[in-house]
C-alpha cells in the first residue's frame, strides 16, 4: 500500500524514539523467549491513524494506529519495536523510499494484570 500523504517537514520530526530490536533465547524447554534491546535514538514524527482490532484473551481490544516517519534507515523491520518515552510502538509494516521511512505501527498497551507488553 503505497504512502499517500505529504512528508512531514524536517521541523516536525522533533519526537525522540529508540529502535528497540529483538534478541531470542532459549527458554530451556524447546521454545525461545523474546526480549528486546535498546538500539539507536532516531527522531521522527508521529501521526494517529485509527484504532486496529485485535482478539485477545477472549475479548477484542482496540489498539491505537499510527504513523511514524523516520529518516531513512537499515535495520527498521516488523520484528522491531519503537520506543518513545513509555510508550510502545510494534513495527507492523515499513514503506522504505528515497528520504523516508514510514512506518504504520500500532501502539502497546500495559497489561493491566501487572505483565508487560
């Protein structure tokens, strides 16, 4: 799905993100656990999209969708995260051009039980 709207002026771009990236290890009984590191400080901006659907534990909850447009980089994938603050954005897809990076991430929220993201 090609990106359609305007880049955002290199003055918007004023919102710090880490590049969180994925590190697997054995959990010791055949599967992995997945952690993730912090990686490099990029700084973007960031517009909200909408609201995705997702089933979990039996019920549907609606996650916050954005837009975060970043310099053109190597190493931004789906199986990344991006960090701003406490908040936490899953990479779900990445449109690479020239100049920008746009990627449509959806915003993680805490477990309210007290479990982590």
């Amino acid at each position: 799905m090609p990106h359609t709207e305007a880049r955002p002026p290199l003055g918007a771009r004023r919102r710090r993100f880490v590049l969180e990236l994925p590190v697997e290890e054995p959990d010791g009984f055949g599967g992995v656990l997945r952690r993730y590191v912090a990686g490099p400080v990029l700084w973007g901006a960031i517009s909200p999209v909408g609201a995705a659907e997702r089933l979990q534990g039996g019920r549907a909850d609606r996650l916050p969708t954005h837009r975060i447009t970043l310099r053109t980089r190597p190493g931004v994938t789906p199986a990344a995260r991006l960090a701003a603050g406490p908040r936490r954005f899953a990479v779900r897809q990445v449109e690479a051009g020239a100049r920008d990076l746009v990627c449509h991430v959806e915003e993680l929220v805490e477990d309210r039980t007290g479990g982590a993201w």
